[in-house]
C-alpha cells in the first residue's frame, strides 16, 4: 500500500516539474522577442539619425561650395554615394542647389545672392531604400565678401 502512495506523488512531482519548465520556456522566449524588436527599433534610429547628418552635410557642402574663393556660380546638382574613410558605402546623398534671387547692395555692381538648396540622403540595399532624410535650407551668399550662411534650414 505505501509502495502505490509513493508512485502517485512521483508523477505529481514529474508533472509539476514539466510545468515550470514550460512556464521558464515561454517567459524566456518573450523576453528574447522584445530584445529582438528593441535592437531593430535601435538599428532604425540609428539609420536616421546617419542619415539626418549626411544630409545636413550636404547643405555645408552647399555652403563650402559658395563660400570658396573659386566658385562655380550657378552650381551644378551633384549626387553619389557617400564615401567614408575612402570607401564607398550604402549611403547616397543627393544634393541640388536652385536658382540665385539676386539683390542689389548700396553700390549697384555688388549683388547678394539667396539660393536655395535641397539636399536628400538615403541608405540604399539593393533597390530598397531603408532610411531617408531630406533637408531644405536657403543660403546666403555674398561674392565680395566670399561668405555664405544659411538663413533658414528645416526638414
């Protein structure tokens, strides 16, 4: 008789021992999905935020461009891809420059300048585009003074 009430507590005790094994199972396999959404939610800020800088990069190129002793007025639109410690990458900017408003100074031969400029960058896998950011900004320019400054830069 005792031999048959020790058998009935060693299934007992083997069920509950596969019930916590299933409950440690389930909550493990949660926990290792929100870790996956938390790196993808990460890896995407991260791309945006490459991106955003890579754009507002272009618009200081925009500005080197005007601002340099040499430069090519009405600029020419330049895109390519984005090259980082002398190789290329999956990032692509974009960068288009409009046409001048010119107004006049105090002395009728010197003008001012006000361009405005767009400038777009993505990141690029095959023909996916996984992350974009595309900055306007209107830049000032001034020849006789070889300087130039955004007035307003906005997303």
């Amino acid at each position: 008789m005792r031999n048959r009430q020790k058998q009935r507590h060693r299934g007992g005790v083997l069920v509950t021992v596969l019930f916590v094994v299933m409950a440690i199972s389930v909550i493990s396999l949660g926990v290792l999905a929100r870790t996956d959404m938390n790196l993808a939610c990460g890896r995407n800020l991260s791309l945006k935020i490459q991106t955003d800088w890579l754009a507002y990069s272009g618009l200081q190129c925009a500005r080197a461009m005007a601002a340099g002793p040499d430069s090519a007025v009405p600029f020419a639109p330049w895109s390519g891809p984005a090259v980082f410690d002398g190789l290329e990458s999956d990032f692509h900017c974009e960068l288009t420059i409009g046409a001048a408003t010119a107004t006049a100074g105090a002395d009728p031969n010197e003008f001012t300048y006000l361009y405005p400029v767009m400038c777009r960058a993505y990141k690029q896998r095959g023909s996916d585009v996984l992350a974009e950011s595309i900055v306007y900004g209107n830049l000032f320019h001034d020849p006789q003074e070889a300087r130039a400054c955004y007035i307003s830069v906005h997303r």
